[in-house]
C-alpha cells in the first residue's frame, strides 16, 4: 500500500513530499467539486427541457390539432346526441383546451422540480465548507529551537519534525 505520491504508507516523508500529498488531494477535491456541479447542472437543464418539451407539446397539440378534432368530435357528437352542430364544435373545443391544460401542468411541475434542483447551490455550500474547515486547521506543533550550544537537541529537532 502506498501514499497517492507513491512512497510506502507509514515512511516517514519529508515537508515537501507531504506539502506534494496535500496539493494533489485539495487538486482532486476541486476537480471531484467540479463534476459534482456539472453532473447537478446536466440533472437540473434535463428537466428544464422535459418542462420546455411539455410545454411545447401542448401547444402544438393546441395549434395542429384543434380543427381535425374539433371537426371529427364535433360531427360525432352531433351524430350521437343530435344536438345542435354549433354545441357540438363548442363541446369539441373545450374538450381539447382540457388536454392543452393537463400537458401545460405537466410542464408546471417539471419547471418547479428544475427550479428546485440547488446542485450548483448545494455543491457552493460544499466548497465553503471544505475552505472553513482549512481555514480552521492548525499546523501541527513544532518542538522550540534549541541554543546553538547543544548538538545533541538539535538532532532532536531535526528527528521530530520530518
């Protein structure tokens, strides 16, 4: 088993290869931040666009739709009923308006279920939580400096801090 810049988990490893450790892991933490954001974003834009689709189904429905429907739900209406054709193309009309309205509340809800997908807020949030706690982290404490007199404390010194 080894340490992500490659020397053996429990050697001792100089400032620099542990300052080179640190680097690379907050690198792969900002990168890891990174795709988390994209892939929320990617989720929130594809139920934007089902939204989007939803509403652009209804209205098509609406525009292309309503004279073959009205005129076949009309005459069948007529035919079946015997009421007035007028009636029977107004019953036609409000029955398509019903199936517009259902397709624009599909859409309603895909819209607020995109407008509720906080990735980018949620993955800001992780990102000040990752600054706060190093901001808040304390170096690790150094023995005091010996006098220059004693050759022996400084081998101490020199032990205890790499």
């Amino acid at each position: 088993m080894s340490a992500p810049d490659g020397s053996p988990v429990g050697a001792e490893r100089s400032i620099g290869q542990l300052f080179a450790t640190a680097t690379a892991e907050m690198s792969a933490l900002v990168h890891d931040e990174i795709a988390l954001a994209k892939a929320q974003l990617r989720q929130d834009v594809k139920r934007g666009a089902t939204s989007g689709g939803a509403f652009m189904a209804a209205g098509v429905l609406l525009l292309f739709s309503l004279p073959m429907l009205n005129f076949a739900l009309a005459y069948g209406i007529h035919a079946w009923s015997g009421w007035n054709l007028g009636w029977c193309f107004l019953l036609s009309f409000a029955a398509n308006c019903l199936i517009a309205g259902l397709l624009a509340l599909i859409g309603i809800v895909f819209a607020k279920k995109a407008k509720k997908g906080r990735g980018p807020q949620k993955v800001a949030a992780s990102v000040k939580e990752t600054a706060g706690v190093l901001q808040k982290a304390k170096p690790h404490p150094r023995p005091a400096l010996p006098e220059h007199g004693d050759p022996g404390a400084v081998e101490a010194v020199a032990r205890s801090s790499s």
